[in-house]
C-alpha cells in the first residue's frame, strides 16, 4: 500500500478542523450563557450546528483519500457524506433567507425551522438515488455533483438559483435594516431636543407653582411644630434632563460590518465551489484554502457583535 505526501494547501486545509470545531463549541457555550438569545443567533447556532454534522466525517474521509491516493469508502459510506454536505449547504442558504426575514420582522416560530430542515431532507434525498449524486474526484481531490447522473443539470441550475436567492435576501434585509435605524436615530434626536426645550419651559412654570405653594403652606402651617413640617422641593432641570437622554448604540454599524463579512466569505466559497473545482494552479489552491477556512467564520460576529 502506497502512501501519498500532503502538501502544504493540504496541511492547512486540514488544520481548520481543530479550529473550527474549538471556535463553534465556545460560540455555542458563549451564546447559551446569555439569559435571552436573539432570533438572529439562535438561527446561527443552528448552522454551526450543521457544520459540525457535516465536517468531521468529510475531513476524516478527505484526510484518508489524499493519504493513499484512493477512495476506500464504500458506495453507502460516500453517499451519506455527500448528503451531509448538500444538506448543510442547502439548509446554510434557506436558513440565511428566514435569518434576513428575522432581521426584518425579528420574530422566532421553530416551526419555521423545522419546515427549512424538511424541505432540505427533500431536496437532498434525490443525491442518494440513480437521478443525481455528490462525488469525491480522486484526481483533484474535491467534491462535486457527478456529471454522469442525468439530475447535473438540473442541481446545478437550483443552485445558483439558491444562492443567487440567499444573498439578495440577506443584503436587501440588512441594508432595509441600517436605513430604517438610521431614520429612527434622527426622528429621535430630533424627539429629545423638543422635549429638552419643552422640559424648560414646563419645569420653570412647576418651580414657581412649588415655590407659591411652599409660601402658602409656610403661612398655614406656621403655628405648627417644626418637626411636622414636610416642605416641598422643587424639581431641578438635571433630573428631568437625565431621564430624556440617549445614548445611542451603533447598531446599524455592528449589522453592516456582519453582513459585509458574511458577503465576502458566501462570495468567495460561490467562486470557489462553482469555478475553481477542477484547476490545480498554486493560486487556485490559495484561494481554496482560504475559502475553506472563511467558511467556517463567516457568521462569527452575528454571534460576538449582536450578542442580544
């Protein structure tokens, strides 16, 4: 038996299983400290989730193949780990769309859920029948769908379809999202100024109804014991000030920054799965490796940036 050499793509390809396995176990432990968890979040810990269904038998399969320079897993073996790896993509790209739903109307129903988990079961079941099929390609070590089945075409075209949909969604919600906090941040601002003038106005007209009152209950009440006295204090400007002021968090900042990175990491891996699969320069293999890793990471700070 024949042992192949790793090379160095292939070393650092394989060096992000540890990485991300640690880095979702301490998102997922972080996420579910926290006493309330957004929508947004808890679709997110949905996908690691599904990251982790789907990398480790992969890499252990991967990791085996480029070693002996064969497939040695049988027939059941590489059509359960091709449907592990549609049905993470397929489920990543509707559960991107109802998370662009949540960042609209930011409402949680699992059904909703457990509908996206069904309607991948379905789409990828077709994978394990004669109709279509997801392949490892021993020759450059990658996976795709298998050109001899006569659903190709047909999963190809669905594809670009689901992604094409997945990331129009999620970039008109949030980009719906920062405008719509932006207006609310000026209508506000402009809210606390007229009330500030207003509360002038209104607390200089109550001192003075205090301050006749104190002098005419001080008359009243002069026969009567110091002790029994309760005067009445005026309300001072700060604290009437205090309660109107903002302080306005950079929401829409925070938001831009998650969707800008979440874009860059889908559109580089797009590229790289739909373009690249079967070049084998040194700058195709740069630009795979590192979208393998970006992957991963791409819905981090959804998780670090909007932790509520």
């Amino acid at each position: 038996m024949t042992v192949n050499s790793f090379t160095v793509f292939d070393w650092v390809s394989f060096a992000r299983v540890p990485f991300v396995i640690l880095h979702h176990i301490v998102c997922i432990s972080y996420a579910l400290r926290k006493k309330r968890v957004s929508p947004i979040v808890r679709v997110v810990l949905i996908i690691f989730g599904l990251d982790l269904f789907d990398l480790i038998p992969e890499s252990v399969h991967d990791f085996l193949a480029i070693l002996l320079d064969k497939e040695i897993y049988p027939d059941f073996l590489l059509a359960y780990i091709g449907f592990t790896q549609c049905f993470r993509w397929y489920g990543i790209l509707s559960l991107v769309c109802y998370m662009a739903f949540l960042h609209l109307w930011s409402i949680y129903d699992i059904s909703r859920v457990t509908a996206i988990l069904v309607f991948c079961t379905a789409i990828c079941l077709p994978l394990l029948t004669p109709f279509s099929g997801f392949i490892y390609n021993t020759g450059g070590h990658f996976w795709s769908f298998d050109r001899e089945k006569p659903g190709y075409d047909l999963y190809v075209y669905w594809n670009w379809i689901a992604q094409g949909i997945c990331l129009l969604s999620i970039i008109s919600a949030d980009l719906y999202v920062i405008y719509f906090l932006q207006r609310y941040r000026k209508r506000r601002k402009a809210a606390v100024l007229l009330s500030f003038t207003t509360t002038q106005q209104n607390i200089g007209i109550l001192c003075r109804r205090v301050k006749r009152r104190f002098i005419v209950s001080e008359t009243r009440e002069s026969s009567l014991p110091s002790s029994k006295i309760t005067p009445v204090l005026p309300v001072t400007p700060a604290v009437v000030i205090r309660n109107c002021q903002i302080k306005p968090k950079k929401v829409e900042k925070s938001l831009a920054f998650c969707f800008i990175f979440f874009s860059l990491c889908f559109l580089l891996a797009t590229v790289s799965f739909n373009f690249l699969g079967g070049l084998n320069s040194s700058l195709v293999k740069v630009i795979q490796m590192v979208a393998k890793w970006l992957e991963y990471f791409k819905f981090t700070p959804y998780i670090w940036v909007l932790r509520t």
